[in-house]
C-alpha cells in the first residue's frame, strides 16, 4: 500500500505541473495545498474524535478487527497453516489499508515531498506501528488509551501540514 500511495502521490504531483495555474506570475503548487488540506483535515477529524470521546465507534472497529482475526486464526500445522496465515493477513491488512487516512496521508506527502523519503518513512512508521500492535498492543492499552493516542495521531497530522506549509512558502 505504501508504494502505491506514493506512486498515485507522485502522479498528482506531475499532473499538477501540467494543470495551467499560476499566482503572482509562479506556479500555484496545487498539489501541495491539497496536501495540506487533506493533513489538516484529518489532524481535525482525528483530535475531534479524540474529544468527543467516540467510545462506540473505537469499540466497533475493534470488535471487526477481533471477528476479522477470529475468522483467520486456525488450529493447523505446517508450511499450509503458514501460508493460509500470510496470505490472509496480506488480504486483511490490504483491504483495510485501502483508503484509510493512512493511505491518503501517504499520497499526500508524496505528492509534495521526495518518494524514497516518504517511502522510507511510511515503510518505518508502518513497521513500527506493526511491532508495537504485534507485540505490545494489549500491554500498551493499559498504559495509553486510544484517546491519548488519537491526540498524539492528530497532533502529527497537523505537524506534517505545518511542515508542508513552511515548505512551500519557501520554495
């Protein structure tokens, strides 16, 4: 998902140099405002639902997250259990992943920043994401809860529109 969200990121960017806008007799970067728009709205969203306390909705997601597991955890062996495993988790985190904010921050910060960093990145902060939910997820739920997270979530989200905003008033 990461590599297709900076390819359809780094798409746009080139679209952008095609579109014919201009400001003050420079180009407009569009593509990069629209970057900002998007990490600004879900860093809003994110710490609204954050506030509001969204408890059922966190529930629910949690509950699908917990059917979806139950659904591929099986009791079998050997080298089929593995690849039945692989091959579901590959579909289950695939699907989800697929227009989630994660993706849409991915196309956004490739659009108006370099691919292999915004790769490096993303690659980093889905591994990390991943060791943490592997290993840590239950033992971490006692020390932070989802609200706390969801203030840190939002407040990088805006982090990164702030830094894509310097960006292009200086460039």
């Amino acid at each position: 998902m990461t590599v297709i969200s900076v390819v359809l990121g780094r798409a746009f960017h080139y679209v952008d140099g095609v579109l014919p806008f201009s400001f003050g007799g420079t180009d407009f970067p569009i593509d990069d405002i629209l970057a900002v728009c998007l990490l600004v709205y879900y860093g809003v969203t994110t710490l609204l639902d954050a506030a509001s306390g969204d408890g059922e909705k966190m529930n629910e997601e949690q509950e699908e997250a917990e059917l979806a597991v139950s659904k591929f955890s099986g009791n079998g062996a050997g080298l089929v259990s593995v690849a039945s495993t692989l091959a579901s988790t590959f579909v289950l985190v695939f699907v989800a992943e697929w227009g989630d904010k994660s993706f849409f921050s991915t196309i956004a910060l490739a659009a108006a920043s370099s691919p292999p960093g915004v790769i490096a990145g993303s690659l980093a902060g889905h591994g990390v994401a991943t060791l943490i939910a592997v290993l840590g997820g239950s033992l971490l739920g006692t020390f932070l809860s989802e609200k706390i997270i969801s203030y840190i979530g939002g407040s990088l989200f805006l982090a990164f529109a702030a830094v894509t905003l310097v960006e292009i008033a200086t460039s």
